[in-house]
C-alpha cells in the first residue's frame, strides 16, 4: 500500500492504517527526537508520543497532494521544541545519572564523535543538520517545515557543517 493510500484510510478511521504508518516512522521519529533534544531521551519519546497523537487528531488536515513526510517532521519539530520550552529549567537528578551511564547508548557508539559534534551545535543549526543529513530532507523542504525562508536554511547548514568539520579536526588534533 502507498504512502498516499495509507493516508487515505487513516482519513476514513482505520485504525490498522495507522498503526502501520506508526511502525514505518517510529524508528526515525525517535531518532531525531533523541538529537533535537540533545538526548534527552524520557524528553524524545514523549514528544515522538505527542507528534502521533497530533498526527491521529489532525489527520483530516493533511492535503494529499503534498508530500506526507515534511508534514509529520513539521509537527515533530514543533513538538520538540514545545516539550523542550516547557522543560528548559527542569533537569532531574535521576535524567543526569541515566545520561552519564548512556554515554554509549548502541545506536550512536560507531559515530560518537559526529554525534558530540553535533550535540553541541546551537538548535538552529543542529536542527536543519539532523533534517537534511539523517533524514534526507531537501532544503526547501527544511525551509518549510522550520518555517524559514530557505536562504535562512542553507545558511544554517553552512554554518553547521562548518562548525562540525572544526569540532572533528580539533577533536582528531587532540588524539
């Protein structure tokens, strides 16, 4: 079944429909989640949770001749950022105990450093980073889910990629 199709009978309430595109963006949803928030991870799966349920509510907004996948991220981002406004000052002890033992979480072992780098890039960098290079996003598309103008975007990544490449030198310097 398409992507298209599969929207189609989550519009018209099938619920089976649904679960299927939860299983095929869940995986992806989480990880971005996990790096919008700087792995805060009990933080990425509420908003990931959030997004579906916004995605379930809002289904009859979507308009079918537009690509589905920028319109999810759109509400995942904003999800994201929603949670992380709302829980910018609240850090709790067990949160910092949990990520000081996860610092080699499985998923970003091989790429610890890249995943470092990228942890301390400033959201308006990091976030159309993540979007573009693990999610495949174009940067019209980034532009409109950030609701940027995409100039603002190319920017951004410019700058981002530039800030990585420093991090990674400085970081292979000092091995």
């Amino acid at each position: 079944m398409s992507e298209q199709e599969l929207i189609k009978e989550i519009q018209s309430g099938n619920q089976t429909a649904f679960k299927d595109l939860y299983d095929k963006y869940f995986d992806y949803a989480i990880r971005v989640a996990t790096i919008v928030m700087n792995r805060q991870a009990t933080y990425a799966g509420d908003a990931v949770q959030e997004t579906f349920i916004r995605v379930y509510q809002n289904i009859h907004l979507y308009e079918g001749d537009r690509p589905f996948k920028p319109w999810f991220y759109k509400i995942l981002i904003n999800e994201c950022n929603r949670i992380l406004k709302k829980n910018s000052k609240v850090v709790s002890v067990a949160e910092i105990i949990e990520r000081e033992q996860t610092q080699t979480d499985h998923d970003f072992v091989e790429y610890e450093d890249l995943y470092d780098a990228i942890k301390g890039l400033e959201p308006h960098n990091r976030i159309p980073i993540v979007l573009k290079y693990l999610n495949g996003f174009k940067e019209q598309e980034i532009a409109n889910i950030l609701e940027e103008n995409v100039n603002t975007i190319k920017s951004r990544l410019f700058k981002g990629r530039q800030k990585l490449k420093q991090f990674l030198e400085a970081k292979k310097e000092a091995n």
